[in-house]
C-alpha cells in the first residue's frame, strides 16, 4: 500500500484558468509557487532561497471557487495527489508533467478573508470554517 498525499502552502502565480468540459463540469488550472528561506548549514556553507513551482489542477466545486476568488499572488493552502501524465508534444517528443489534483484548497490571503467565509470554505470537506480574527488576519502559527 502506497500513500499519495500533497499539501502545500503557497502563491498562486497566475489567475486560474478554467475550462468546461462538454459535460458540464468545471476544470481549473494554475501554477503555485512554494519558497525554501536561504538558510546556513553547520559547516558554514550557504543555502540560497529556492522556489519551486507547482501545477495544480481542481475539479467541480473546487474549480468554480478557484474561478471567482483564487488570484495572481493569492497565498492559498492546497490539498491533494500527485498525477502524472505523459503525452507526445507537437514534435512528437514524449513529455510529462507532473500535477496536484487538489482535494481541498482554503484561502490564506488578507483579501480572501474581506471576500468572506465563502471563498474559504473547500467545496469537498466537511469540517467546519474557522472565522478569521476581527483584525483580518488569521490564527496560523506560522
């Protein structure tokens, strides 16, 4: 038995794109970029800030919060697995890529508690919203 499980904390890099499938159901695309702080080992050497980026797909629920509250710069926790999927590019060059199929997504961002609980709740969880404090920030530890 394997376990598959992402979680990351994040700013979304672009305005989500999202697509409808003939259907009816909602697609949401973006990319999320997670940094490492530059940090010192033991031994003196020097470890620069990192930043790596993350393609990050929602489905349904998910997808149509993302279309009208997730933004450019948004910092956002996400929930979900890893799907890898292969094609042929227009060369004919074999290609993956690597993609979270969120599960769950909450809203960190200021800008997300003035919009309200809405934009916060995730569309497949059943545990209950927290409120942000009176002063607009949140109660995270970190």
């Amino acid at each position: 038995m394997s376990v598959n499980k992402v979680i990351l904390i994040g700013n979304v890099g672009k305005d989500p794109e999202v697509r409808y499938l003939d259907n009816g159901v909602a697609v949401a695309t973006f990319s999320l970029a997670t940094t490492d702080r530059a940090y010192t080992l033991a031994n003196g050497t020097q470890v620069p800030e990192r930043t790596e980026w993350h393609n990050i797909v929602l489905w349904r629920g998910l997808a149509q919060t993302a279309e009208k509250y997730v933004h450019k710069g948004d910092r956002i926790y996400i929930e979900g697995k890893l799907r890898y999927r292969f094609y042929d590019d227009q060369n004919g060059i074999k290609r993956n890529v690597v993609e979270v199929f969120a599960d769950n997504m909450e809203m960190l961002s200021a800008k997300a508690n003035v919009q309200g609980a809405a934009a916060q709740q995730p569309a497949n969880s059943s545990q209950p919203v927290e409120t942000p404090s009176e002063n607009g920030e949140d109660e995270l530890p970190f």
